[in-house]
C-alpha cells in the first residue's frame, strides 16, 4: 500500500502493509526512533505520539488509518528541547532511565492543549502512561510547572501587548 503521512509537519512518502501499526512505520520507515516500542498493546504509553493534536498510542494504530491527518511525535515537539515541557522535564530532573519519557512529554503536551493548569487529579488521569522507575511525582511537578511557564508566558504577552 502506498501511504502519504503528514510527520511533523512534511508529507512523507513510504510503502507498507496497509495494517503496520504507526509504531513501526515511524522508526523502520522514517528513522524517528524517540518513539519508544514498550508492550505492543497500546498499555504502556511508551509509544505515544499526537495525531491530529491528541494523544495516541502509536503501536496499535494501523497506517491506513491515518491517510491525511498530522502525526506529531517527540522530534517534532521541538528538535532543540525548548517546548516548555522539555525544559520543566529537564528542571526537574524527571526522567531516571528516561525510556518511557517521550511518551510521557506526548501525553504531558497534549493534556496541556487541552488543560491549561491541570489539578494532580487531571494529572493522574490522563497521564496514563507506565514508568518502571516511578518518577510520577516528578513527572506532576514538572507538568504543573510547564503550564506555570505557560501562564506566565501569556500574561507577558498579554501586559505586552497593553
């Protein structure tokens, strides 16, 4: 099957089998290897990758589902760690192992599109996503951090603008 895949804002080109998962697709296919290969059961999260802006598990979602929609993955959150995200990630010192952590920043990005000053419930409840270390209380503060940066960051725009 020939597919067109809109990644990280290019249109890429690639043929496959119309029923390889996205998983595959992005690392065999496209080189994007943050993009993690944890349980294959759309379980663990390390393969979370936004399509269309949400969050989405990239091991179980076949390609030929995926003609004409936007697939974001950890490179295209920002190539030089500077998404507000990255840099509370890094503050916080979060990861330990660091291999769940680009679907951790995936899921973190898009409940922050969606929540912008998310309680530890909302947290809890949309950072789904496994971490064989344990750094969830880590993972909470740097998220209540980033949206800190963000409302900050609007409210100086804001008073700029004034």
């Amino acid at each position: 099957m020939d597919v067109n895949l809109k990644v990280n804002g290019q249109v890429r080109h690639i043929k496959t089998d119309a029923d390889t998962p996205l998983l595959w697709v992005l690392r065999e296919d496209l080189g994007l290897t943050g993009t993690k290969f944890g349980c294959g059961a759309g379980l663990c999260g390390a393969c979370t990758v936004h399509l269309d802006g949400q969050a989405l598990r990239s091991c179980v979602m076949p390609v030929e589902a995926l003609t004409g929609r936007s697939i974001t993955t950890i490179e295209g959150l920002s190539a030089d760690r500077s998404h507000v995200l990255q840099q509370a990630w890094i503050a916080h010192q979060v990861p330990q192992c660091g291999y769940c952590q680009s679907g951790m920043l995936m899921a973190a990005a898009a409940l922050l599109k969606t929540t912008p000053q998310p309680s530890d419930q909302q947290i809890d409840a949309a950072i789904t996503n496994l971490c064989r270390c344990g750094t969830y209380p880590r993972v909470r503060t740097a998220i209540h951090a980033a949206a800190n940066m963000l409302k900050n960051n609007k409210a100086g725009k804001k008073a700029g603008k004034a």
